[in-house]
C-alpha cells in the first residue's frame, strides 16, 4: 500500500508542478501580446463585434430576409468572446468613463484568446514529452516564432486555432488513461469547436474520425477495448453542441443548414491543389517558412516524430485532408498576412520543436549557430508583423489593378514583410522630418534585368496615413484621444511589462522544480504495478480489468 501512496503524492506533485508552468506560459504569452495590441477590428471580428454591442444593449432587429442584424458570419463562441466586454461597456454608459471604455475595453480579446492557444499547446507538448524543456521550447517558440503573434492582434481565426489544440490536448490525455471525464473533455473541446467558424465542422469531424482510426489501431495492438460509455458520452455531447448551432443558426439566420449570408466562398478546383500548395511552401509572399521561420527546425524531425509518436499519424493525415481542402476554395488566400485559413496549423506544426530542443545542446556548433540566426529572423519578423497594421498594405495599393491575387502571392513587390519595412521607414522618416515616404512598386520584379537603357517602370503609392506604428497603447500614451487616455495607457503597459518580467522570472525559477518532479507518470505507474505484482500477482490483472472497464 505504501508504494501506491507514494505514487499518488508525485503524480499529484508532477501535476502541480505542470500547472504551475502552464500559468506561468500563459502570464508570460498573454503580456507580450497585450503590450503589442490594436484597436482597429475588421471583417468578422467587426461584425462580432458590432453584433454582441447590439445583443447586450438590446438593439438586434431582422431584416426581410428574417436574418437578425447587424449579421455576424462567425460562429457564437467568436461572438460571446466580446460578451464581457460589450457588458461593461454598456454599464458605464452615460459616465465620464464611456469614451475611454470603448477604447480600452476590446483591446485584449483576442490576446487573451491567444494566450490561451499557447498555453494549451503547452500542455500537448508536455503530454508526448513529459519534460519541461522540450515542452516550454515547443510553446515559447511556437508565441514568438511563428503567426501566432500576429494573429493575437489580428483575430479571425484564434477561437478555432484554440478550441483545435485543446481537441488534441484533450485526446491525448485521454489516452493516457481512459476515463469517462476525459472523453467527456474530448467531447467538449469537439463541441466547442463546432460552435466556431463554419470550417470548424469539418475540423471536429476530421478529428473526430482520426481518434476513432488511433483507438481501432491501439485495439488491434494491444488488444483493449474502448469502453462504450466513453465513446457514448462523446458523441452526446458534440451532438448537443451540433443541436445548440442548429438553434442558434435558426436565430440568427432564419435557417438551421448553415445557410448564412453570402461571404464568396465555393469550391473551385482540385487541379489546382497542387500549384497552391507550392505557393503555400515556397511562394515569395505566403511561404509558411517565411512568415513562421523556426518551422525550418522542425524538417529534420518530423520522421522522428512520427516513429516516436505513431499515434499522431492519423491526426497529421486528417490535418492535410484539411489544408487539401481549403486550398481547393476560391478563397484559398486573401491580403491577411500569409494564409489565415490554415492557421488552426500552426500549434500541430510546431509539436517537433521538443525534438529540435532535445538535441540542440549535444548537436554541432555549426546545428546550434545557424538554430540561433532562424530563431533571431522569427522573432524579427514577427515584431514586423505586429508593428503595422496587417490591411495597410491593400489600403495603400487599392484601388490600383496591380492589387490581384497573382500578385499578393507570387510577386515578391507585394511582400508584406517589403511593405512593413517600407512603412516603419516612412514612420521614422515623419517623426524626424514630418514627411511620409512613398511606396515604390517595380514593375521588373523578375531576376531578368530590363534591356540596357529601357527606362525603368514603376508606380508610386501614397502611404494615406497608414506609415504609423500600430501598438494602441503607445499611441494612446502618446496622444491621447480622451481625458483619461494618458494615465490609463500608462498604467496598462506598466502592468504588463511589470507582468512580462514577473512571469518570465517565475518561469524560470518554476523550471528548476519541475525538472525535479518532471517525470513519466506512466513509467512511474507500471513500475508501481510490477513491484506490487511480485508480491500479489492477482492484483495486476485487477487492476488491468479496472483499466478496461473504465474505473482506474
């Protein structure tokens, strides 16, 4: 009996200890990403945004169509996300607080939603490699290294990014050990997912078939049963998520078949598949290398990943039928900075960086040295990404016929990354002298020089006001729009620096303790059970029939 406490005090302490690191993720991934936050909202999270104002104040009407307006083409969990703060700000009406409400109020939506897409990767890291260096490697990468730092600001597509990895956190913790609530979890995070953006059915049922395809195989190899229950209470609770949207489409949009208003999408082309899919990798203007640079560390491991972890095989299969899919639509690439619709990517992508961090230190100095510089490049690239607002580029060119998606994707003059480093120099040059500069578009973009004394073309594009930084709080700080836009400004980055700091610091001394308790439970369990098997052989088999029956 002695061993079994034992066992349940440094599973209980390792537990502990992971949350502890996971509030500490969390801290430090939401102040980076409150500090760098926009005011402006577009597209959906404007009309999320205008549509949760009008259900809190009480101002929803319906159209002829019986559509309720103003329309919302996202999903509820996309629209509740502002609930709280269209709340308060609607409390505060008629205060002397109204004004700055509406300015501050929304800026952290969506970098709290972010921070939370972090932290769940976090935790799937730390459920394959039960280690915290590869699992803080994985997140930490993942929030300054790729899009996930700029979508924090941007929006769109953070509620179903989330709500994606904590479906895979959700399954593989259930796999772990089998019990009810864990695939009640599962179900949730799958329901959840259901309840985002329209695409986020087909997600959930593509995850949905890959676990039921990872529990046949782990049948057939080892021979377990899954328990009826368990399967029966994922499917009713994602059926009563499908119900709620269901109910909620009949609301909203006067129809439950999804049937909401025309936003352009259909299926274009499978033909096509392919040449987008090398505009995916290697185009000049959406390369996912390019805008997510510490993927790079990831290509030596993926085939190392796959043999150390077979279970997510049939996951990675289900997330490429997935981007076969997106890339078969019209809408297959849009202005945004790279592809937003293949966002919900990002976290499954960056899972081998534990295996890129488990071999940085004993690799080369040649492996380490060029490591170093792409992780240097991410970050940098990322800071561009947050440091303009990501439509200026379409505002400065439009409406100029060069703006095509030939161009936004293969024609490396409509890069946005040219475009920011265009921007911020004109920002420098009209804080010293008080004059934008333009921006230039050359029409030889190809290697080809033009013939010897061809005049050189080129078109000249005014920045209209967009040449600014794009960090609200600053700007606030700066110059201010209400009264109290100033000392609120200045006490929020205050905070969150003071927050960034503490939180980091705290990582840090947390990764001595965790490395401590940091151990593989399951090692630890089956050790447990043989030493105690040894001794009383019946109780193995005991214990295996609890497994199997769902009570362990």
């Amino acid at each position: 009996m002695s061993w079994a406490i034992g066992w349940r005090l440094r599973a209980r302490r390792k537990r502990w200890g992971v949350l502890q690191l996971a509030s500490a993720v969390w801290g430090v991934a939401f102040c980076l990403f409150a500090l760098c936050a926009s005011h402006w909202h577009y597209g959906y999270e404007r009309e999320n945004l205008d549509f949760a104002r009008a259900y809190v104040s009480r101002t929803l009407c319906r159209d002829a169509a019986g559509m309720l307006y103003p329309r919302s083409r996202a999903g509820v969990l996309d629209v509740l996300q502002y609930g709280p703060s269209a709340l308060i700000e609607f409390c505060l009406r008629g205060t002397a607080w109204e004004r700055d409400a509406s300015s501050f109020l929304f800026l952290f939506v969506h970098q709290f939603t972010a921070a939370w897409i972090v932290t769940t990767l976090f935790v799937v890291a730390w459920l394959l490699y039960r280690r915290p260096g590869p699992a803080l490697a994985t997140a930490l990468l993942a929030a300054v290294g790729t899009v996930l730092w700029p979508y924090s600001k941007f929006g769109m597509e953070n509620q179903q990014t989330l709500w994606t990895t904590a479906a895979l956190a959700a399954f593989l913790y259930y796999l772990n050990a089998p019990r009810a609530r864990r695939a009640a979890l599962f179900g949730a995070a799958l329901g959840c997912l259901i309840l985002t953006k329209i695409t986020g059915v087909l997600i959930a049922a593509a995850l949905g078939i890959a676990a039921l395809v990872v529990l046949w195989r782990e049948r057939r190899s080892t021979g377990c049963r899954v328990p009826f229950a368990h399967v029966a209470i994922t499917v009713i609770v994602v059926a009563s998520a499908f119900v709620l949207l269901l109910s909620t489409n009949v609301w909203r949009y006067g129809n439950p078949l999804f049937r909401r208003y025309s936003c352009g999408d259909a299926y274009d082309s499978l033909l096509a598949v392919p040449l987008r899919v090398g505009a995916l990798l290697f185009s000049p203007n959406k390369s996912l290398f390019l805008y997510s640079p510490v993927l790079l560390l990831t290509l030596p491991f993926w085939r190392v990943f796959f043999v150390r972890f077979p279970r997510l095989i049939p996951l990675a299969v289900a997330f490429g039928l997935l981007t076969v899919f997106q890339l078969s639509l019209n809408t297959w690439v849009d202005e945004r900075w790279w592809f937003s619709r293949l966002h919900f990517l990002i976290p499954f992508l960056a899972l081998p960086l534990g295996l890129w961090w488990e071999s940085y230190h004993r690799g080369s100095s040649v492996f380490r040295f060029v490591s170093n510089w792409v992780v240097i490049a991410a970050v940098l690239i990322q800071l561009l990404g947050v440091s303009v607002n990501y439509t200026a580029l379409t505002f400065v060119v439009h409406p100029s016929p060069q703006l095509t998606l030939e161009n936004l994707v293969w024609n490396p003059q409509f890069n946005h990354i040219r475009f920011n480093v265009y921007a911020l120099t004109s920002w420098w040059e009209k804080e010293r002298g008080g004059r934008s500069l333009p921006f230039i578009v050359y029409h030889h973009y190809l290697p080809a020089a033009p013939p010897p004394g061809s005049p050189s073309r080129f078109s000249v594009f005014d920045m209209r006001g967009w040449d600014e930084l794009d960090f609200w709080l600053l700007q606030a700080w700066r110059r201010p729009e209400t009264e109290f836009g100033r000392p609120v400004a200045r006490t929020l980055i205050g905070v969150l620096g003071v927050g960034l700091l503490a939180s980091a610091l705290r990582l840090m001394r947390l990764m001595r303790y965790a490395r401590s308790v940091g151990i593989d439970a399951a090692a630890a369990e089956r050790g447990a059970v043989a030493e105690d098997s040894a001794k009383r052989p019946w109780r193995r088999k005991w214990r295996v029939l609890r497994t199997v029956r769902g009570k362990a």
